[in-house]
C-alpha cells in the first residue's frame, strides 16, 4: 500500500484507536481544549479600548496583544504533529493545556501592574498562551481523528470539534464584555486559565495515549525552516500593514519568510520522515482543503475584525454590546455544527464545503448595505447568516483534510491543516487593516472604507468557491460509470 493510500482502521489491540467506551471522552476534552483556547480571542480583541484606557498603550502596542498570541501558534503548530506522533498525544496535548492556562495567569497578573510593566508582561502571558495553543489545536484533531477512525463516523465527532471553537469565539466577547462591565481588565483572562487547567485534570483521568512513530522522526531542518517561514510571513505583513508595505522592517521579514519556505519546501522532498509530506498536496482533496482553509478562517477572523472595528468606530457600542452582536454570528455557528457533522454522513463534505463558501460569500457582500442606521434585526438576519456559513466551511474543511490522509498520517494532515487555517487567521487582521487604514486615509468614510474592506473578504470567499467547485464537479465526473 503506497504511503499515502487511504489506510484501513488497526485491529484491536495493534495499537489501533482507543476502545470503543473512550471515544466520547477524547471528543469531550478535544472540545473543552478547542473551547479554553478561543475563549479569550475575540474577548481579547473587545477589550483593547479599556487596556488602552487602563495602560495609555499605542494602537502598535495594542496590535501586538494578538500578534503576540499569533506569531507562537503559527510557529509550533507544525511541530506539534509530529510530537504528538513520537512522543504521545494526551502528553502534547496537556502540554499545550497546561502553557495556556499559564500563559494566562501571566496576562491576569499584567491588569495588576502599572502602566509601564503591564504590556510587556501581557505580551509574555499572551506568547506563552500562543505556545500552549500551536501545540494543542492539531492534537486534538489527531486525537479525534485515532479515536474514530472511520471516516464516516469522523464528521460527526468534528462537527462537535468545530462547535466548540465558535462556541468559544461566541461566548468570549460576552464573558469579557460582562466582567469589564464591573472589574479590571485582567480578569478577563482568568475564566480561559481555570478552564485550561481543569481541561489538563479531567483529560489525564480519562483520556488513553496514543501515538504513531512509525516512520515519523523529529525534522530539524523541517521545524526551523518552517517555524522561520511562517513567523517571517505573518510579521512581515503585520508590519507591513502597520509600518508600510516598503519599510524595512516588512520587506526584511517577507524576504527572510520567503527564504525559509523555500528552504523548508526542498528540506521536506529530501528527508525520509518529513514534518510535511508534499505528497498530500497530489490528493485534491486535501489541496482543495489547503486552499480553502487560509481562505475560510482568513474571512471568519478578518469578517470579525472588521465588524468589530466599524461597530465600535461608527455606532460607539461597548465591548458587551459588541460581543452581543458577534454571539449572534458565532453563537449560530456553533448550534449549525453538531447537525452539519451529521449531515457529512449523507452529503459529500466537499460538496458543503463548497456551499459554504457560496453562502458565505453571499453574506459578506450583503454586508455592503449596512450603514450607521442598520437596527439590531437587520444586522442580526445577516450576522446568523454568516453563522451558518462559517459552520459550513471550518467542519467541512476540517473533515475533508483529515480524511483524504491515511489513518497514521492524521497527525501530519491536521497538524497541516490547522497551520494553513491559523496562516489566514494570523494574515487577516494586518491585511484588512490596512485595507481600512487605507479607505480613511484616502478621504473615504469609516463606513466606506468597511465597505471595500468586505470587498476584499468577499472576493477571496468567491476565489474559494470557484476552485472548490471545480474540483467537486471534475469528482463528479470521474465518478460516473463510464
């Protein structure tokens, strides 16, 4: 069998996936994982304007709170595949728990400081809590995917996966809007930590080990190159949306990210255990799913941003009043999830991967017409909307990715996956930003320049689609009897 063909599930007892009675805890702590994790982001991002208040922080300063956080996920993300595999996935997975329920402790500890220590210690937490999630949000994946082995049942069990990320990004703005309603702003990362390490107890009680080192190894020129690759790629055009697409500091990170891909790309075709096999990339539908992450999680972060940015620029909203309308968007997704899973079983996913985009699409351009009159309903139809299509697209091209992998490569193919998902992630807040940046400078109104911002997310969301149904419909074909 070629390394790369589809692989049948292990025996029982060949070291194959846990017992049958095991699944529904894996699921249940890679959900409350995925869950401690996004809970602080968008909390995090509503709360800016009060730690500006609070520590008199510049708008590059605050920039840096989430990049701080962004820069260590996309670094150790890969990595944490391949750890997982050699060394245990309940290890790197509690691992990755136990830096971000430090990480933020550290965060908690700056809202006591004066303002002249409080961001550089913010920094540290978020860095350390980044770290913890680079390492966890692949394993989970993995660990879902060693537990269900069928492809079939997978879907189901990732759909619970996804529910627990936008359960996460759903309830942050509010759980963050609610204590800084009446407390300081370093409590807000207090709720996240407890969770992490009770997540760490509960996972070590009941979750069996797994690992797969057959023909994995540690990849040393593989993780530097890459590691250097995407923090080079993500600061550059961090810096170039804050500094100048021809500052120094932007054009010397993308040249040194630039490098480093290629240096990782002809590592990986030489080694014998890559930390990337690019054989994954012949399978179309894990290139499909490639492609679609970055564009998926680059709209859903970058669709947040903005919305967040015009809602408090224009319509003055608190950050409760902000994370209301965003648990709208997110709380719709997480509830479309559970029976989108279900759906997978019946309906190819690459078939609602493909809708998604569509819909999503649909959404961001109907987002054009609203302006500093829209009420609370007509935001609110299309917010939900924009829910249902974000369901549609992160469990989609989550299942996708790690079913068109052999069963013992799952580690590998999440761990890709989620890299390709956080790049587009970690991209969209400096892109759209500057797009924004751009639209005010250049005379237009904060409501235009939301406007053609959404243009740009539309038309990568559009982009997606196109090359998602290509590939469905070329599938469709090839599957006809002749």
């Amino acid at each position: 069998m070629s390394p790369l063909s589809p692989a049948r599930a292990p025996e029982r007892g060949s070291g194959g996936p846990t017992a049958e009675g095991h699944v529904g805890a894996t699921v249940a702590v890679a959900v409350l994982g995925v869950f401690a994790v996004y809970l602080p982001i968008n909390g995090v991002a509503g709360a800016l304007n009060d730690i500006a208040a609070s520590t008199g922080a510049s708008t590059a300063e605050l920039q840096w709170v989430s990049d701080a956080y962004v820069l260590p996920t996309a670094a150790a993300i890969l990595s944490a595949g391949v750890f997982g595999d050699l060394y245990g996935r309940r290890r790197i997975f509690s691992l990755g728990l136990a830096l971000t329920g430090t990480g933020g402790l550290v965060a908690a500890l700056a809202g006591l400081l004066g303002s002249g220590a409080a961001m550089p210690v913010l920094w540290a937490g978020q860095a350390v809590s980044g770290l913890g999630a680079g390492l966890l949000l692949p394993t989970t994946l993995a660990l879902i995917a060693h537990a269900v082995p069928d492809p079939h049942d997978r879907g189901h069990h990732i759909g619970l996966w996804a529910a627990g990320v936008a359960a996460g990004l759903a309830l942050g703005p509010l759980v963050s809007g609610g204590i800084l309603e009446s407390g300081a702003w370093g409590w807000i990362f207090v709720p996240a930590s407890a969770l992490s390490f009770g997540t760490l107890v509960y996972g070590h009680l009941r979750l069996p080990e797994s690992k797969s080192p057959e023909g994995r190894r540690l990849d040393w020129p593989g993780q530097i190159t890459a590691s250097l690759a995407m923090t080079g790629l993500i600061f550059g055009v961090i810096e170039g949306g804050s500094r100048g697409w021809t500052s120094a500091h932007a054009l010397t990170s993308l040249a040194v990210g630039a490098l480093a891909l290629a240096a990782f790309l002809a590592a990986e075709r030489r080694t014998a255990a890559p930390l990337m096999d690019l054989r994954l990339f012949a399978s179309p539908g894990f290139a499909t799913a490639a492609f679609a992450s970055v564009i998926a999680l680059f709209a859903t972060v970058g669709f947040t941003f903005l919305l967040s940015l015009y809602l408090g620029d224009v319509h003055h909203y608190s950050a409760l009043e902000i994370g209301v309308r965003l648990f709208v968007f997110a709380g719709v997704s997480a509830v479309v999830n559970v029976p989108v899973g279900r759906l997978m079983r019946r309906v190819p996913p690459l078939a609602l991967l493909t809708t998604g985009l569509a819909v999503a699409t649909a959404a961001v351009f109907l987002f054009t017409r609203v302006g500093p009159g829209t009420g609370f309903l007509d935001l609110a139809w299309l917010l939900a909307l924009f829910g249902v299509s974000v369901s549609l697209m992160l469990t989609s091209v989550t299942v996708v990715s790690v079913n068109a992998a052999p069963w013992n490569l799952a580690g590998m193919a999440s761990a890709t996956s989620t890299a390709l998902r956080q790049f587009g992630g970690a991209l969209s807040p400096a892109v759209l930003g500057s797009v924004y940046a751009g639209g005010l400078t250049g005379g237009g109104t904060p409501t235009s320049a939301f406007h053609t911002a959404l243009v740009t997310v539309g038309g990568l969301l559009a982009l997606g689609f196109l090359g998602c149904l290509a590939v469905l419909v070329t599938g469709l074909r090839h599957a006809r009897p002749a």
